[in-house]
C-alpha cells in the first residue's frame, strides 16, 4: 500500500515512576509494505528489556533485505525462528538459561492484505465500522489465577510457535498493537473509543486511570487506513483474460478493428462515434501472477498520470474483461517519421522540452519512464504545422532507484545500467540525449546495441560532426547528457531544462580526453606565448653573455 494511504503512530510509557520499561516498537514503511512490531519483554527474565529491542530490530533490519522471492507468511515465520534460536542460544551460552526472552506481535501491510503474527500475549485488534475484533491469539495459560503465564515466548525454549493470521483491509480500517499492559487496563470499550485518537491517547488513558501509576509498561501502536489500494483492488477483481481476440470482435460496446501490436493485446477499437485504443492483459498473465501485477500496475499508471504529454487513459467500472482504454494519437511515431525525415533544431527543442517536462511530472510520484526512445513517442502536427509529442507506453514506468527493473532498451541504456545500478534522474537524462543525439543525426551516438550484448563505450563524436546545423549550445548539452562517466552528466532534469532555457549559459562540453587548446584555445595561446617570450629571453641573455 502506497505511504500516503496509511497513517500511523506509537507511544510507550513504563511502570509506574521507572523511567525506562521492558517493552519496545518500532513502525516504518519498507518498499511497499508497512511494517509495526510490538515486543513486550518478560520482566522475570534479565534480558527482557534487551529481548523485546533486539527482536524489533532483527525483525525490521531482515525486511529490509528480505528474498524478493519470497512470501510475506514465509518472512515473517522465517525471520521469528531466526530471532528465536539466536536469542535462546545466546542465553543458553552466557546465563545457561533462558534469560533473553519477550513477547512480540506483528503486522506487515502491504496493497490490502494484513498479514500478521504473535508469540506471546501482546495482541493485534481491529477497529472497524466502531467494533474492536481480536486478530491475534494469546499464548498464556486458560486456568483461573494462571491467566498471566506465558505458555510461548521469543528465546524462552529452542523452537516456537507462531500464531499467524492474514485478513483484508478497507478504508477507514484501523489496526492495533499492543502490550498486555494497555488491555490489562482499558476494558474492549474503551479500547474501542480511544483507537480513534491515536496510540498517545490510548496510553495516556491507561495512565490516567490508574492515577499515572500504570501496574505494567504499556505500549499500543495505532495504523490508519485512510484509502484503499488501488492496484490491489483493481487486481482483486474477478475478471477473465480474454485468450482470443479478432477483427469485428464487440467488447462492452467496443469494436475490434485492427491489431497494433504483432501479439494481438493491443486494439484499435471503434465505439459509437470515435475511436480508440484496448490494451488487453497479456496471455501469460492467466498463470503467473507477476505478469497480472506487471500489467495491473500499467493500467493503474495509465488511469492516474495525467498530462498533455501522455495519452488519456481510464479504466472502465463496468468492463466484464480485463483491459484498459486510451485516447488515440493520430499520428506515427518518431522512429517512423525518422525513417523519411530529420526533426529541424526547433523540433527538437521542443521533444527535449516535453521529455523533460515528462519526466519531472513523473519524478513527483518517485517514477520514470524507464524506456524513452523513438517508437515510444508519437508525432503530429498541430494546427499551425507545428510538431507536438506524446509519450506512450506506460508498461515501461517504474519506480525511481529500483535496481530490478528490466526497463530500458539496450541503444538506450546508460553504460551504469549495464552493470546492473539502480535507474535515476541521471540514466533517464542518458536516453533523452541518445534520443535527441539520433532524432538529429540518424545515428546512435555509441552504436546500436543488441539486447544481451556486453558493450564498450567510447567517446561518441559529436552531433554537430553529423549535422551543422546543430548549435554549439545545444551540441554541448546533448554530448553532457550521453557523457560515458556519469559524473560529467547532468545529475538532474532541472539542470538540463536549465541550460536548454538559456543558451547562453551553457558551458562548452569537453570529454576528458580533450587537449587545453580544444578546451581553452585562448588559454592555449596565452600559456605558448609566454612559454615562448620566456624562451627568447633565455635566448637573448645567453647571446649577450
């Protein structure tokens, strides 16, 4: 679920006047999940206090690096018998017996699934439509006068058992987590009230109930739901993939008229009286559920990324497949026009100024486009003859940093991306240069690459060699943006957008490689004609002598 769908806070307060309690938390938001822990450490145990801290903290770093591959149930089971052994060995070994022991819950969020866990009595609940639903299950003893004796524990005995549960979330959903010292106090009504206001107001109610002299550390941590996620919900829904997909065929209203794409996904459609374009789930997305994610994700960013430089695009409410609707370009695309003609210098000002714009609109969302090149943009005219672009192929977006993307198409490619580095702002100016570079020169600055090919850069010539109508401005900011080293390269669009707004500040690009005299001819001159008047009085002194 995305962080601004979810709000949370936590508060603990210890016993009675101590300053510091065996109890701790901890709630962040790792990638895509959000993840809180309560761990309340067992006070007849020497370590507890230590227990319930260090089991937070392995729990989080762990997520952190948790196997892509695996399962959410699988991580959270993993990661506890993980900090179970550790804990139980340690104790073992220095007090030889278990001394590094505490209770812990969990609950990690991710789209609008709750996956969760407990050991222990600390407890999960959740509030909704103003009624308090116990999620976890306590591990204590049922015999009257036992109720607080734990019959499960992290570090209290080799292996453990977890309590694991999963449930859908909705809007307006709120999850807590907490200690046995908030429950102890605060009957289920109250409980229900206070969940509302926060975790401070959950505690301070305990507090104040029992005169500010709370019989046990209390700590409650309250998550917030305020929307639901979109791509899970768009994902939930229970709609076919459509296998077979032919001319004159009619879905919900639209009519199949020409396929776009050789694997028959993408339509030209005709309803009513205009036209449009049906991107249809891939056929592979039947049986793997990461080509559905893939796909849903695209629709989802089609329907939500609105600008003049994309296509409209929505999702229909009522469609009985499953597919996405977007406007259609009339128009071809650059990597066509470019077959029978060179954009002028005006031109293509004016794409890198919608690239850019682009992409500093998607850097908003932590994206990028993460496939700019000819074929994915559409060219036309306005109505005063004038060039304008839009920028397809939502497939390609994907989030800023993210170091497993296969985006990208290898001419296009930073030299950084080959060596597996994260895509950014600086990658992303790296394909609006080569793109620029070839839409004014008919040429890849560093050779067309093949897919799977291992390349070699080396110093691309520069554009102006090709065409001399380039100015020398804008030659310097296209040989910045495909500089081979990227800290010779624009580091951020603002800086490129910058310089494309006023040529006359644009530095002269040099590669590292260059002499003084191509980098500074007049302070080449002024350097020899010293070097030479110094010489001649050398000469001079030595005739007289």
């Amino acid at each position: 679920m995305a962080a601004n769908n979810i709000k949370f806070s936590g508060f603990s307060l210890a016993k009675r006047k101590e300053l510091t309690g065996d109890d701790f938390y901890d709630v962040r938001n790792i990638g895509d999940v959000t993840i809180a822990v309560v761990c309340d450490g067992v006070g007849s145990a020497a370590e507890g206090a230590a227990a319930a801290k260090r089991t937070t903290t392995h729990l989080m770093n762990n997520f952190k690096i948790r196997p892509k591959t695996w399962s959410i149930e699988k991580s959270i089971k993993t990661f506890i018998e993980s900090i179970n052994s550790i804990l139980y060995q340690e104790s073992q070994v220095n007090y030889e017996a278990s001394e590094l022991v505490t209770t812990l819950t969990i609950v990690v969020i991710q789209g609008n699934r709750l996956y969760g866990a407990n050991v222990g009595d600390s407890r999960v609940y959740l509030h909704r439509d103003n009624k308090l639903t116990q999620l976890s299950s306590d591990h204590s003893m049922d015999e009257p006068g036992f109720e607080n004796v734990l019959t499960q524990a992290i570090g209290i005995s080799e292996s453990v058992e977890t309590y694991y549960f999963e449930n859908l979330i909705e809007k307006d959903d709120k999850i807590l987590l907490c200690s046995d010292g908030l429950y102890n106090v605060l009957e289920d009504k109250l409980l229900t009230q206070h969940t509302d206001l926060g975790a401070h107001s959950l505690v301070k109610k305990a507090s104040k109930l029992t005169q500010d002299n709370l019989p046990d550390d209390t700590t409650a941590v309250v998550i917030n739901i305020l929307q639901a996620d979109e791509r899970s919900t768009l994902k939930l829904q229970n709609l076919p993939i459509l296998k077979t997909l032919k001319k004159g065929q009619a879905i919900d209203g639209y009519i199949l008229t020409k396929s776009l794409i050789q694997n028959d996904r993408t339509w030209l459609v005709h309803k009513k009286t205009k036209d449009y374009v049906l991107k249809f789930a891939p056929l592979e997305a039947i049986d793997d559920e990461g080509v559905l994610d893939i796909f849903v994700k695209e629709a989802w960013n089609a329907k939500r990324l609105k600008a003049d430089f994309f296509p409209k695009a929505v999702i229909p409410k009522n469609r009985t497949s499953r597919y996405y609707v977007m406007q259609l370009f009339k128009g071809e695309d650059l990597d066509a026009y470019l077959g029978h003609k060179h954009i002028t210098i005006d031109d293509s000002i004016e794409l890198a100024n919608t690239l850019l714009k682009m992409s500093q609109y998607l850097v908003k969302f932590d994206l990028v486009h993460g496939d700019i090149k000819p074929p994915n943009i559409m060219i036309a005219k306005d109505d005063d003859e004038n060039l304008e672009f839009k920028i397809i192929d939502f497939g390609s977006i994907t989030e800023i940093f993210s170091t497993d993307s296969q985006a990208g198409t290898p001419s296009f490619l930073a030299p950084e991306r080959f060596l597996g580095e994260s895509i950014s702002e600086t990658t992303e100016l790296f394909s609006i240069g080569v793109t620029l570079y070839l839409a004014l020169t008919g040429k890849y600055p560093y050779g067309e690459i093949e897919p799977f090919q291992n390349p070699t850069f080396k110093e691309a010539k520069q554009p102006s060699f090709y065409n001399k109508n380039i100015p020398n401005w804008l030659d310097s900011i296209i040989m910045r943006s495909i500089a081979i080293d990227k800290e010779q390269r624009y580091s951020h669009y603002s800086e490129m957008n910058f310089e494309l707004h006023n040529p006359t500040k644009v530095k002269p690009y040099f590669i590292k490689s260059a002499s003084l005299i191509e980098k500074s001819p007049l302070l080449f001159y002024k350097i020899a004609f010293s070097i030479m008047t110094f010489a001649n009085f050398i000469l001079l002194y030595l005739v007289l002598k």
